[in-house]
C-alpha cells in the first residue's frame, strides 16, 4: 500500500514499472528479509477494489504473516481486516509499500483450496471475493483458539457395519465401492421414503461418509436446517462412532462455530456436517461432498453474491476430486439438467423396492362430498381424507400439512367473494386469531368496518385458511384426540408414535416414531398456484417430504391430497401418485429449456430505482444472444430487469456484471443496483 494510501497512484505506479525488492522501513521492526512482500486480500467491501495489495512484512510478523493467516492493514486511512495470499521476494508497485499494521493471528484459516473455490464462486455469481471470504471463514475467536489442541487426536476403529442402506439401489454398490477406492463419482440420488432410522436417508448419506472415510478420506454434507443436522449427526455416530465430525451451522454460537471450524481446519474430525455456512468448511483431504433436498431455499444464501450450496460443492468437487451425491426425495430441474448432461449419474430405487416403501395415495377434490358433521366440513376435510384420519387414529399418529401459517391468513367478502384489501396499501386482510377484527398483513392498520368496494358488502368470509384455525377446527373434528402445531415460532423435531393430530406448514413436520398412519395434504391448489417458476417442483417436494415420513402401504400407511384440481391433469399431481419424481424433473426441464429458462439458460437479475436500472442496461456490453425483459415495476419505488443468455455465454455475462458493479462503486453511485445471478424466483 501507498503511504498516502491512494489507489489511484498506487495503480498508476504498478502500471508504469516492474518488479524489484522493496525498500526497507526505518524504525524498531524492520521488514524480514525472507519474503518481505505479503499480497493481501483487503476486506473492503467494495467492488472496485476486490483484488489483493501489497504490503511490507515487518521482522516480528515474519513467521506468522504466512499464507492463509488473518492480518489488519492500514487503507485508506482506515485499519481494515485482510487475508495474506502469497509471499514473495519482490513487489510489483515501484514505490514505498506500508507494512502490515497487526498479525490477528497465526492461524491458516484460509486453505489454498478453500480459496480456489471462492474465487470461483465468485466469479460464478458476479461477486467479490471478500463476500465469499466473509461467508467461508466465521470471525475469530481468541478462547476457541487457545482451547482446541494443535494436534488431532486418535480415533478408535470404525464400529462394524450392519447391512446396508443402499441395498435397495442397483447402482449403490458401485458407486460407494469408487468412493472407497479414492474415486470421484458423481451422482444424483433419488431416496426412498423410510420410516427406520437404519433406511431412511440420514443412513444413506452416513453410509457414503463412511466409504469416503475408509478411503483415508474427508467428507462434507451440507442440509437445509437445524433438524435435519440432527438427524445426519445421529447416523453418523451409529455409523462412523463418536468424535469423528462436528456440527458447522450459522446459529451456533461464536466459538462453538469457530471450534468446529478449527476441528475441521486442524484435522480433528474428518467429517462435517452443517447447512449452507458448512459448504466451504476447510475440511482436510476432501473426498466426498453431498448435500440434501436441492430444492429447498435455505440452501441458497441470502446475502451477497447469493451462492447456492449446489454451485459450490460442485466447484469444490472440481478442484478437489473429491466425489458428489446430490440426495432427495425428489430431483429439482437443477439437478435433473446435470444429470441430463452427464455431470451427474442417476441413482434411483428398483421398482420393487419402490413399490414396498412408498405409502398409498389418494387425491380428494376439494369441498366434494363433505361429511354433514359440521365440524368435519368446518376443518375442510372431504370425506375421504376424513376417513383416512379416523381410521389411521386408530393405530397412529396423523400429520396434517396445511400450506398456510396463522390463523384466517386471507379472507375475502361474504357476498361476491372479492378478495378484502386494505384501504391504505391494499394488502390482504386477515385475522391472527379468533378474537378481534381483521388487520392488513403488509402495513397492520386494523379494519374495523369492511366494506367491499364490488358489492358494498359488509360481511367477510375466509379464503384461506391458516395452521393454527385448522388445529382448532380438527379438534373440535376429532373430539379427545390430541393435536399438536409445528410451525412458524414453534417448530416440533419428532413426536411420539400414539394417536394423535399433527398440523404442521411445509417444511415443519416433524418425525414420528415408528412412522404417521396417515398424512392429509390440505389445500393442494394453494401449493400450485403460487406465482412463481417453480410452483410445481415446489409443491411436489413439499409433499413427498410429508409422505415420506408415513409409513409404507403394506403397514397400512396412506396419503391423501386434498384441494387438487380434478377437472385437469397436473403433472405434480400424477408425479405424487404414482411416485415418479424423476418423471415430473425431466418434464419440469423440457419445458424449461423451450422457454429458455434457468437452468437450461443464465439469468441475471438487476433491481433498483428505474432511472439506475435503464442506466445499467444501457452500460452492459451484452452478447448479440441476449434477451432483456424490463425494466418493470418490483415492488414500492424498485424496478427490476432480467437478462438471459445461453448457458456457452455465462462466464462472459458475469464478467460484464462484475465490471458494472465495479464501476458503479467507483462512481459511488447514489442509487447502485442489485445484481443476483440466477435467482431461484426472478419475480420475489
């Protein structure tokens, strides 16, 4: 760094001349003579500048300032945190160099490979590496440090292997025999729906974790949330032993997230497990990765540059040889388009063993042929899903998704049915509970005298209704029985395995001990008529998540979808009865790439004030391929513009969008648009 600290002349100076050694600092420390350049990438958070710097090595930091260890540099007037890249004999810049201000710590906590794969990532999503860092290498945690010894310990032989959950996939054996062996498959799994612990798919990915690591190798599996941590943790003790992984999640507290980076880092465990802040854990020897449920949106960050865990594993994979296993119930276009193109090899059940796991299911028309109970037509359960719950209480527990929290989340008037919007933002109206009026659920003004501006009418009636209105309604239903809510604010991990209700949102059910009896999928059509891209993949991921917690038809274990359009064939619809997940992916991909549409194409969105966004577009240099749609209005005062090009065009898009965001923060833009490559919903 200049001592002025300008970047301007810092530029100027590294464009004019070459490399020579540089001059020494005068006072106490003087620089080392042993690589007395350090390149430094600079946290700075801004575009313009993510890439590294120079500095001087002082003789007192010479030992630590290694590559990977963690500094404080002095820019631009400021003491800003810096990761040392390199060491070097000779500077590039032709003039003074400032030294480095602080040694944080001696630690490596940035491998080589970890590294690698940033910048990759980087470059993928249109970010900087200093974002990527940030999500890659939790903060520093002094006592985490000095409690973990340097050395890892000795583990105890691996316990014996008892059968094998693979055993109902023809290609399984293969596939974990070339993990074992060192190899790199890479595959995509469909999971049988399992009730026991030793099939369901906690075992399955165990089981891979386990041959990587016969292999004298690391593994990574990275899952959508908390509960799902539980689960792989437990099979991995049963298959592995205690002591050989440790937990990495963003909602661990600082320094239990920092030990078990330092576990992984150190090489005490060869094996991590985490949701999406595990995906560049510095896990030693990486031999295998795999992550669970594609789909699911906890898998892609919502900070900047937005990375999904997908795209990084398979980087990571890349350059590390390291073996991949994309598992689910259910295979999202995504993964359905690498398998299509051969990155990944499909690993699927026999029908036989298909047939023998699944649970029976049945669809229900919506409000046809309710029970003349009242409170049964009050719960909204057509007699066939009624039936099922009666008799399934019989043996078991009951699971009940309703695809809506709250209570009355939408209503809408009595008298023509026109949705109630608010008279202040025109949100929708619903109530948080059975006493009180309605209030807007965008700006929370109370209604206390509706009237419809179609009709006049001053009475309303629910359009939707909510988890918490349907637990009630169930109980007054099934009168004695007991029923339990897992949602927002309260989200349940199992229950026991006796006769009672369970109301759960997607995405909350919890397991049951020894499997539900029953499972009724509530209001089917809200799942599908969501406006978004993915309103189908969505909705069967969703239900085959729930249904494969039931237990298998032979045990007398059944499904009903209730609130599905009977009048038409939907695809999602066809997929969940006849199980066929694969099917409805491979369709899902067809279409996608006739519209070109992610993933058969790349898309970038770019959001803010019109003004900016016109701008920006006007400022991109785009391939004679690309098609833009917008600017159209997003939200209060935001626009938003999508850009598509062809998957061979991608890495030149980016490119583009890098060098847009790095003007404008050159600029300082007032008003800097987003840029977010391959959105999971262009239109949220």
């Amino acid at each position: 760094m200049t001592e002025t600290g300008a970047e301007g002349e810092q530029l100027a100076l590294i464009a004019a001349g070459g490399r020579r050694r540089p001059r020494r600092l005068a006072g106490d420390d003087p620089t080392t003579e042993d690589h007395p350049v350090a390149l430094v990438q600079v946290d700075t958070g801004l575009a313009h500048l993510d890439r590294p710097f120079e500095y001087l090595v002082p003789e007192s930091m010479a030992a630590g300032a290694q590559p990977g260890a963690r500094v404080k540099v002095r820019f631009a007037g400021q003491d800003l945190d810096g990761w040392v890249l390199e060491r070097r004999d000779t500077a590039e810049h032709t003039g003074r160099l400032s030294p480095l201000r602080r040694l944080v710590s001696p630690e490596a906590v940035l491998t080589p490979e970890v590294l690698a794969s940033a910048r990759a990532v980087a470059a993928r999503y249109a970010g900087t590496l200093g974002d990527v860092l940030r999500l890659a290498v939790p903060p520093r945690h002094a006592r985490a440090e000095q409690a973990l010894p340097l050395e890892p310990p000795g583990h105890e032989p691996l316990p014996a292997s008892e059968g094998s959950a693979w055993t109902a996939y023809p290609a399984g054996a293969a596939f974990l025999a070339r993990v074992r062996e060192g190899g790199s498959p890479a595959a995509s799994l469909l999971a049988l729906p399992s009730v026991e612990p030793a099939t369901a798919w906690p075992a399955v990915l165990a089981e891979a974790v386990r041959a990587a690591v016969e292999g004298g190798r690391g593994a990574l599996v990275v899952v959508p949330d908390h509960r799902d941590v539980v689960r792989v943790e437990a099979a991995l003790v049963a298959a592995l032993g205690p002591g050989r992984h440790t937990r990495l999640t963003a909602d661990q507290g600082p320094q239990a997230r920092y030990t078990a980076f330092l576990k992984a880092l150190r090489g005490h465990v060869p094996v991590v497990v985490g949701t999406r802040a595990a995906a560049l854990a510095p896990v030693r020897d990486l031999g295998f990765v795999a992550w669970w449920d594609d789909g699911d949106d906890l898998l892609e960050e919502p900070r900047a540059p937005y990375p999904h865990v997908r795209e990084v594993l398979l980087e990571r994979a890349r350059r590390e040889g390291a073996a991949v296993l994309a598992a689910g119930h259910t295979r999202s276009a995504a993964v359905a388009d690498l398998v299509a193109r051969g990155v990944l090899a499909p690993v699927e059940a026999d029908r036989r063993s298909l047939r023998a796991a699944v649970p029976a299911v049945r669809v229900a028309g919506e409000g046809a042929d309710l029970e003349r109970d009242p409170a049964v037509a009050a719960a909204h359960l057509p007699s066939v899903a009624w039936s099922a719950a009666k008799e399934a209480l019989a043996t078991g527990p009951v699971l009940v998704q309703v695809p809506r929290r709250g209570y009355l989340p939408s209503l809408s008037c009595q008298d023509c049915r026109r949705p109630a919007r608010c008279r202040v933002c025109s949100g929708p109206l619903g109530l948080a509970g059975p006493q009180g009026p309605p209030a807007c659920r965008w700006c929370g003004r109370v209604e206390t005298a509706f009237s419809c501006p179609a009709c006049s009418g001053t009475r309303l009636r629910s359009s939707v209704v909510g988890a918490r209105r349907t637990a009630e309604e169930l109980g007054r239903a099934f009168p004695g029985v007991p029923v339990e809510r897992s949602g927002a604010g309260t989200v349940l991990d199992a229950v026991e395995g006796t006769p009672r209700l369970v109301v759960s949102t997607p995405g909350a059910e919890p397991v049951a001990e020894g499997g539900y009896a029953a499972a009724l999928l509530l209001d089917a059509w809200a799942m599908l008529d969501r406006p978004t891209l993915d309103a189908g993949e969505e909705a069967l991921r969703r239900w085959c998540a729930a249904a494969a917690l039931v237990r298998p038809a032979a045990a007398g274990g059944r499904v009903v979808l209730a609130g599905a359009p009977l009048h038409v064939t939907v695809p999602a619809v066809e997929a969940l009865v006849r199980w066929d997940p694969a099917w409805f992916a491979d369709r899902e991909l067809a279409e996608r790439r006739e519209l070109a549409l992610p993933p058969a194409a790349r898309m970038a969105a770019l959001t803010g004030t019109r003004p900016a966004v016109a701008a920006a577009l006007t400022e991109l240099a785009l391939p004679a391929s690309a098609t833009t749609l917008g600017p159209l209005p997003h939200g209060e005062e935001r626009w938003r513009a999508l850009v598509t090009v062809p998957v061979e065009e991608a890495a030149a898009l980016a490119v583009e969008l890098s060098a847009l965001r790095a003007r404008s923060a050159a600029r300082k833009d007032p008003d800097p648009v987003t840029v977010r490559v391959d959105p999971r919903d262009p239109t949220a």
